[in-house]
C-alpha cells in the first residue's frame, strides 16, 4: 500500500481548475520531488494534503488517500490529530514562519504540547532529540534565545525540529531553501536527506528549480497545466526527458549537469 495517492482536482471560488485529476502516489520512505512553473499549483497541493485548503479559500474533489485512508472531507477535528504528528509541514520562509516574540524553547515547547501529554522530562528529551536531528545545539542557552537572535539557516533548522518532534510519516517541505544562500541551501538540502536515511521518513520536496531536487529525490513529478505531465527518477528526468515540458525546463538550465556530476551529488 502507497503510504499517498491522489486523484485530486482543486480549484479557488468559481475559477477554472488550478489541478485537474492531479495523479501522484508516494512510497514509505520515499522522497519525491514536485516541480513546476510558479503558480503552476503546488502549494495548493501541499494545502490539499495537509487540510488546509478550505482555510485558503479552496476546495478539493476527487481523491486523497492517506494510508489507505480516504481524506477529502475528514473533519478538522480529525485533521487536528493528524496535521503536525503524521503529517507534518516546513514553510518557505523560515524567519516569518517563526513568532519573533517568544524564546525559541516556548515555540518548542508549544509544537511539542500540542500531541503530547506527559511529563516535563519527556519533552526536554523529545526537543533535545529533534535539535539534535538537525545539527543544532539543545543547550539551555539557544533555547533561551529568540528568533532575532539566530541566523536564517538555524531558523530552517529550527522549524524543521519542530516538524519533526513527533516523528511524522511525511514531511511536506515548500520550498524550503529558496529564502537560504547557496551554501545554506545545500547545507539544508543534506538535512533532508539525512533525515531521510536515519528516520525513514517520507518527504514530498517542492521547488521549482529542477536542479535542486535532482541530488535529493528518489523520483521528480513536474507539474504542468494542471496535471503530472512526467514522473520518473532524476537520472530518466535529466537524461532521457520525455515530455516536451520537462524538455525545455532542461533544455532552459545554464548547463545540465552530467552524469557523473549527478552520481557525485547524489545524497544516496
Ligand atoms: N487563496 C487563493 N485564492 C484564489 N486563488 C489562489 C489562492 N491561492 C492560490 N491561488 C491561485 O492558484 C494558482 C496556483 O497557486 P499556487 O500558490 O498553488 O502555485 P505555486 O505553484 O505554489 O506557485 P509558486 O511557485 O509561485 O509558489 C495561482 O494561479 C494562484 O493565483
Ligand atoms: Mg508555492
């Protein structure tokens, strides 16, 4: 059983469809990469998966199978259980995503209370294991501190802790190196690969730039007019293209990467 599948058309108000029977599945513990034109659509995908469409002012039909679960229409009662603790999220931008007001300890805190009960050790534990994960210290004194106070790559750092703290199933990352430097994002781009080996944790990675999915994903969905026009290992992707979309996204990079390039920057 596909830990994901999906048959879904989304659209906003009365408009014409941003996806239309957009058909995706994703293996336990597979990464999968979406790509596509910006607007093409996926983060409203990403809003589908994790129940926030309707908050968005969108709707989805079709289907969303979650662990062979049927999703469309579960209540937000029920999402609330799920969103954070089997399904989990990291935003684009990391520094606004943070509450600049409070200790970076309390938002910890707060991610980790919110599917959890229990005692306080057991938290102190849990957050110290996720900074941990994610290469930062678990020390008192960069948990006292506040989100001014770190640098922009420590803040992705510290909102993929948060995503990870109950160990979801999925990671549904948007986007999340485009507000980071070069060396930052391939800094974070290993963090998911990491997280990947040593959790066994599902990660669908959007972007829209082909060449930063490549060395991460085990498979690449590009995004076209509304649906999946190819999906297939990055190797098939950059070297034997079939559609014509996924042909002149190639055909648009400054250089294409060669093989062995590939091989070389490959996580796996
Ligand atoms: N809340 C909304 N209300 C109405 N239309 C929306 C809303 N959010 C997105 N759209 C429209 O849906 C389409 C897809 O938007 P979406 O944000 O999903 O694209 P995207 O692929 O994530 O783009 P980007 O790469 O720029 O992040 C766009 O045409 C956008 O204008
Ligand atoms: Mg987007």
């Amino acid at each position: 059983m596909h830990l994901l599948s999906t048959d879904l058309t989304i659209n906003y108000q009365e408009k014409a469809p941003v996806l239309r029977e957009l058909k995706l599945y994703l293996r336990g513990g597979e990464i999968l990469g979406i790509v596509g034109h910006s607007g093409c659509g996926k983060s409203s995908l990403a809003f589908a998966l994790l129940g926030l469409l309707k908050l968005k002012g969108g709707s989805a039909r079709g289907s969303f199978l979650w662990k062979g679960r049927e999703m469309l229409g579960l209540k937000e009662s029920e999402w609330l259980k799920l969103r954070g603790r089997e399904i989990a999220f990291v935003p684009q931008s990391p520094v606004s995503s943070l509450n600049p007001a409070l200790r970076l300890g309390t938002q910890l805190s707060e991610a980790w209370d919110l599917h959890a009960k229990g005692r306080r050790s057991e938290r102190e534990q849990a957050i110290a294991g996720a900074l941990h994960d994610v290469s930062l210290p678990g020390d008192p004194e960069f948990l006292r501190r506040y989100p001014s106070e770190i640098s922009v790559g420590q803040a992705q750092r510290v909102l993929i802790a948060m995503a990870i703290l109950h160990r979801p199933s999925l990671l549904i990352a948007d986007e999340p190196t485009s507000a980071l430097d070069a060396v930052t994002q391939s800094e974070i781009l290993a963090l998911f690969g990491e997280l990947n080996r040593k959790l066994g944790m599902s990660i669908l990675f959007i972007s829209h730039d082909l060449l930063s999915v490549y060395a991460l994903c085990h498979r690449i969905a590009l995004i076209d007019q509304g649906s999946v026009v190819e999906c297939s290992s990055p190797h098939n992707i950059f070297f034997s293209p079939k559609h014509p979309f996924t042909q002149k996204l190639i055909a648009s990079l400054p250089s294409v990467p060669t093989a062995a390039e590939i091989e070389q920057a490959l996580i796996y």
